[in-house]
C-alpha cells in the first residue's frame, strides 16, 4: 500500500460527490478498506485496524446553501401594546421566567393579566411557512414583556413559554436587552427534569428542590438557595442572560427547580415561593385565591394527559 500517497489531488475532477468504498481481502485476513472521496478532485483512504470496523465516511450529499439557510436563524420583531411608547424600558428589577413552571409561579402570584401586558417578541416567518400561518393566523410569540408597579418601583416580567432553539438565543438576548434596561438587579427562573441533575447519592434527594447561579456581582438581599454544583450546568436562555450580565456587570441570579417530570404540579409552583421574603420579590398575596389559581393552572396543564397512556 506504499505506493498510495495520503492524500491526491487532481485538478482534473470536477465531480461534486462520489463515494467509492472498496474492501480487500487477502488470504493473510488482513483487511484494508479503501475510501476515496472524489470531492472537488481530492481522493483520501483510510485503513481499517480490524475485520468488521466501521469506517466514517464524509458524504456532500446536501448543498453548503441550503446548509446556511437551514441553520439561519429568524427575525425577531417586536409588537408593542397600543398604550405603549416604542422605547427602551427601565425597570427596578427584571424578572425573567423560562419555561411553564416559573411562569405559572410569576402569573398566580403577581396577577399578571393582558392589561399588564407591554410588548412581544415575535419570531418572523420564513417564506416557506406563509402558507401555514396564512391557515392558522397564530404568529409564533418567543417571548411576552409586562410590567408592575409595586411601591413606585417599577418591575418587568418577561414570559418565555416557547421552545428557543440554540441558534435563536444570543439574536434574542442582543434584542432583549437593547430593549429592556435593568437598573438594578435580573433575576432568572426556569426549570428542568431531576434526570438533568447530577449528584453522587441521587436517593437522597427529593424533589422539587432550587439551586441558584449568580454573577460575580450578586444582587443585595437575594434568597440563598444552594449554590448549582458541578458538574451541573445551566443551559438555554437562563445560561444566556447571566453570561450577558456578567459581561455588563450586571448583578444577577438565575434559580432553576428541579422537578421529577415535565408535567406541572402545585410543589414546583410553590417551590419558588422563598422569593417572596426578599425586597426585590416581596408582595402581598391572598392565599385563597394563590391555591385556587394553582389548582387551575394545573388541572388546565394536565388536560389530556395520559389520554395514551
């Protein structure tokens, strides 16, 4: 095999992708499998080490074009309320719920209602999805902003219920804070499944239990839930908002709740309820009405459940 080189280049190829795969096999059971890939005129092989290895092989089958416009990500827009100037908002304090369980605590306990509602960010459809939103008229909201008023301090909710994909999070932290400017203190809530948790005795613990991540400048008077140990990590727009503000100096902490499962129930809701005793969270709920509203959330978030089960 000596007389292979390791790699060949004839200028006079033009074929865009051939895959030729050539197994030879010798009395001595040596076996040499053979890989050219004639791609804008380059051959290379590859030796297997044992009889049945598995060689990858580097196929161009998909056009580098369609690659990029697969992994562009969309445009964000903004749709402000009509009762609302098209300006930046400052706020005391910024609140950020990722995911159905920190938004369902914000909802019940601060009374968030349409009323309150200030601006959404809307994800831009591609031309091959105007056939489908023409049928079902529903934009896809990526995130809702609303504000409150408590003791002349002026607090903004933002609700991120939907999925953001990877390639969608940094345009939406550059659009988010380019809009929103905290003068204070952020503060991220979000949760994930106890199967994303790792600890040395899983058997002790249980759930829903919070662990909290802060910048190195933390805010004053925040709750002290246990620090995330590692190796664990956060991920998605949590990591993204306290990577932005450390970078800003910014003091913020991010709390995720771990749950046993993806369905909503009242202890993941009610495990973000230590907030309530810090000045940044503080406020004056009815807890009647906190219990029927946890009661409704769920039974109308577990509706159909089990339907297959």
């Amino acid at each position: 095999m000596s007389q292979y080189p390791d790699t060949v280049t004839s200028s006079s190829m033009h074929m865009s992708s051939i895959i030729i795969d050539c197994i030879l096999c010798f009395p001595t059971s040596v076996v040499f499998s053979i890989v050219l890939i004639l791609h804008t005129g380059t051959y290379c092989y590859k030796m297997a080490t044992f009889h049945g290895e598995i060689l990858p092989v580097i196929s161009r089958a998909v056009d580098e074009e369609e690659e990029e416009n697969a992994s562009k990500p969309r445009d964000l827009v903004l749709k402000w309320s009509a009762d609302h100037d098209q300006k930046a908002l400052e706020c005391d304090n910024l609140i950020i719920a990722a995911g159905e369980v920190a938004w369902s605590f914000l909802k019940i306990y601060y009374d968030l209602q349409n009323s309150d509602k200030v601006v959404e960010i809307i994800e831009n459809s591609k031309e091959d999805d105007c056939i489908y939103e023409a049928i079902s008229k529903q934009p896809n909201i990526v995130s809702t902003i609303y504000e409150k008023f408590n003791k002349q301090k002026r607090n903004i909710f933002v609700s991120c219920k939907s999925y953001i994909p990877p390639e969608q999070i940094w345009p939406w932290t550059a659009k988010f804070f380019n809009m929103v400017k905290p003068l204070k203190d952020v503060f991220v809530l979000s949760s994930s499944t106890i199967h994303e948790y790792k600890c040395e005795d899983m058997n002790s613990i249980n759930t829903p239990f919070v662990r909290s991540l802060s910048t190195t400048t933390k805010p004053k008077n925040h709750p002290v839930f246990t620090v995330l140990e590692q190796p664990n990590l956060m991920k998605s727009i949590p990591a993204a908002i306290i990577t932005h503000c450390q970078f800003q100096n910014i003091p913020a902490t991010a709390y995720i709740c771990y749950t046993e499962n993806n369905q909503l129930d009242s202890l993941s809701i009610q495990a973000f309820t230590e907030l309530l005793g810090t000045p940044q969270f503080k406020i004056s709920v009815n807890q009647e009405s906190v219990k029927q509203k946890i009661f409704n959330a769920v039974k109308n978030s577990n509706v159909g459940v089990g339907l297959y089960t």
